[in-house]
C-alpha cells in the first residue's frame, strides 16, 4: 500500500523479467500502473532454495515521496522479533525476515477491510512493516524472505537490485 491508498482495480501489471531454467528461477513484475503517484513499483520474486522465496520491492517515486506498507494476513499465531517473524499453525513453522535501505520492524493488527471493496477478513491478522513515514526518500527498497528456515541467506541475493536478477 502506498500513501493508504488502494490499488488501481483497472491498473494491469506487466511481466518484465523471467527465468525458470536456472538455479534459482525467479519473475519481476511490473506493477506501476496499479499505484498513483509514483515513478515506478517493480516487484520481485525468487525461489532461493525448495524452501525459501524472495519477494522483493522496489518503489520509486516521481516528486512526492509517500509511506510503503507492505504486509500480509494469517490466520497463524504470530512471534513478533523486530526484523523477523515466526508464524506458527498446527504444528508448523513459517519464518520471514526483512531487509531495507530503511529501519524494519514488523508490526501487527487486526485485518479489517477498510474499503467497501475489500473481502471480509474475520479471524485474520495483518502483519505489516511500515516504511517511509516522515522520510520522504525517494527510493524505497524492501526484502522479505519467507520460508520454514532462514538458513544459509546471501545478503548479496537478497538486497540485489532487480534489474540485476
């Protein structure tokens, strides 16, 4: 979310790069269209291991700078550790940690649907990371790696800019 604005519903995104006959395949996406007032929003996703992806976001903006939330729902219990999060649900372990060019906590609440055109989200949780409040950058980058282990991780891989991937 960018500024606490939804996405544009008739925004379509593009496939820009993509991969799947290497080590580790990966697709970036263009999603410019899809967000107002920005120069370009590139995101990224690479599978690292057969148990860990990579989703990278890169968020240019075009004269007024405004705050990046990324997140995500679950329905999981929630570990909050300042750049991680261990999510646990019957039995099993789900682990994220962030990387930024900007200081990264994780955050939680409720995930309520805001606008008239969102799903319900009855039961579910939101956790987020908030970036950019009061920076005014105008370049924000973000890096989430999710997987059962977060063993083993290349600082290099996971803050590469995406035109290098």
């Amino acid at each position: 979310v960018i500024g606490d604005d939804i996405q544009n519903p008739v925004g379509e995104g593009k496939i820009i790069n993509f991969e799947d006959q290497v080590n580790q395949p990966f697709g970036v996406f263009d999603l410019s269209p899809t967000y107002k007032q920005v120069k370009k929003v590139h995101r990224g996703f690479k599978l690292l291991s057969h148990n860990q992806i990579l989703i990278r976001d890169e968020v240019e903006f075009d004269g007024t700078s405004n705050a990046v939330r990324w997140g995500m729902m679950t329905d999981a219990n929630i570990e909050l550790q300042d750049d991680k999060v261990l999510l646990t649900k019957n039995g099993k372990k789900f682990l994220l940690q962030a990387y930024s060019n900007q200081p990264v906590t994780f955050q939680v609440k409720e995930a309520k649907a805001y606008h008239k055109e969102a799903k319900d989200n009855s039961g579910k949780r939101l956790i987020y990371v908030m970036l950019n409040e009061g920076r005014n950058q105008e370049t924000v980058e973000l890096s989430i790696v999710m997987g059962d282990n977060l063993n083993g991780l290349s600082e290099v891989i996971i803050n590469s800019k995406l035109a290098m991937w």
